[in-house]
C-alpha cells in the first residue's frame, strides 16, 4: 500500500515551493511597513484580499474561471432553494435576555477588578494581557466590556475604505459594448444633474464580513457610477447624501444607483 502517492512528485513540490515563496512575499511587504500591526493601520492586508476577492469575483464573472453548474453548464430549470430565515428581533430579545441573566448572577467587584487590571497593564506596558483578559472572561466580563477596557487606553482602529479599481474593465475588456452602454449612460445622467449616480451599499448580514460589497462596488467603480474613493461611506444624516435614485437589494447587498 502507498501511504503518499504524491510523495516525491516534482509538480507537488513545484507548488509546495510556489506557495512558501509567495507567502513569504506578502511577510517581507508586511515587514517594509514595520510589522504586521503597522501593516494592519495602513490597510495593506485588507487591499490584498479586496485585490484578490475582485479579481476572483471579476474572472467568475467574465466566465474565464469556470464553476461547473455556476457559470457554465448550468440547469435549464433552477430548483427553488429552501432559505433559512431568522427572526432577528427574537434573535436579538433572545441575546439580551441572555446578557441580562449574565449581569445578575456574576460577582460585579470581581469582573471590575479584572476590567481594571486589564486598562493599567495596557497603560503601564508591564503584564500579559491575553492572560488578564482570560481571568477577565473567566469572571464572566463580555467581550464588548474587555474591548472597552483595552480601548481607553488604545482607542479603536478605525479603517480607512477604498475601492478597487480597475480590475473589472480589465478582466471583461474595456472597449465590450455593454460596458461602453453603461458608461454612456453614466455620462448622459452626469451630464444631466452635475454629478455621477449616488450609490450606497451596505452588508445587511449579521457576521461583520464586507467582501461582498466591497467587490459589487470594484464593479461599479470600473463602470463609471463613482469613482475610486466615492461611494464608501454615506452620513446618514445627511439628506443630500442619501438622495439615492433607485434603492434594491440582492442577497445580503443593498444598493442604490
């Protein structure tokens, strides 16, 4: 019986020394900026999974990556999917019902101690604290409360959000007739109102993941309806902000063009 009948393959080591070679090239980028906490405030390590969700999304897209029953050899007649959907609210009445419980049972004088402990080790720069934060957790603080005792000392990363551009147009080509459609229309409507279509977008699921919408905006950036640093972030008490001309939603998406 072979145990590895791969071992020994030149083509798997090939990728084997592909693979160690490319990481290591993404440790030396993260090393110029001064280490990966460096790296991660300048948002390096975000713009290199952004480039590389768009350019995956753009070539399934395009058809030129094929997924067997996805983009190429598809049913005629899809099968209705059964969706699973969750009351948020009894979610959300559930959690805090929860939390609740938590707050009443534990010991207060000893999830303050442990919160306490956990700002001035971060203050001082002299303790462990993942181990102050595991007796935190473990005298039942939550994990907003460890996040905040730590954030009155660092404060919290906000990110700065931009868009990929580019890799759509050069994916599908730029001179194709349905991109140039679009573009034109871009053009009449900018021409029109003094300014390109407003688009919102935002990730309506519950796990905090933007992928998704940070890839349908790449698309619309390359198709002209904003520009590469537009469209992020909207203030939504800003009515002129909000002025969307057409509001959908598809899958965990929403947008407005």
């Amino acid at each position: 019986m072979v145990i590895d009948p791969w071992g020994g393959s030149y083509y798997v080591e090939w990728l084997t020394h592909e693979l160690m070679h490319k990481a290591w090239g993404h440790i030396v980028e993260c090393e110029k900026y001064g280490g990966m906490a460096k790296a991660i405030e300048d948002g390096f390590p975000k713009r290199r999974i952004q480039e590389a969700s768009a350019m995956t999304q753009a070539l399934i897209d395009s058809r030129a990556q094929v997924i067997v029953g996805l983009n190429k050899y598809t049913l005629d007649k899809q099968e209705e999917m059964k969706v699973l959907k969750i009351d948020n609210t009894v979610v959300r009445e559930g959690q805090t019902k929860r939390l609740q419980q938590l707050k009443a049972e534990r010991d207060a004088s000893k999830v303050a101690a442990a919160l306490n402990a956990l700002t001035e080790c971060a203050r001082a720069g002299k303790g462990n604290l993942l181990d102050l934060s595991i007796q935190a957790a473990r005298a039942k603080a939550t994990v907003g409360e460890i996040s905040y005792a730590l954030e009155k000392v660092f404060g919290r990363h906000k990110d700065e959000q931009k868009l990929v551009s580019g890799v759509y147009l050069k994916t599908f080509g730029e001179k194709k007739q349905p991109i140039l459609a679009v573009q034109q229309k871009v053009a009449q409507f900018e021409k029109q109102s003094g300014r390109k279509p407003r688009i919102f977008i935002c990730k309506l699921g519950q796990d905090g993941h933007d992928r998704g919408q940070e890839v349908v905006g790449a698309a619309f950036s390359d198709f002209g309806l904003f520009g590469p640093n537009e469209g992020q972030r909207v203030n939504m008490t800003d009515s002129k902000a909000l002025c969307l001309h057409i509001l959908g939603r598809k899958g965990s998406q929403a947008a407005g063009s």
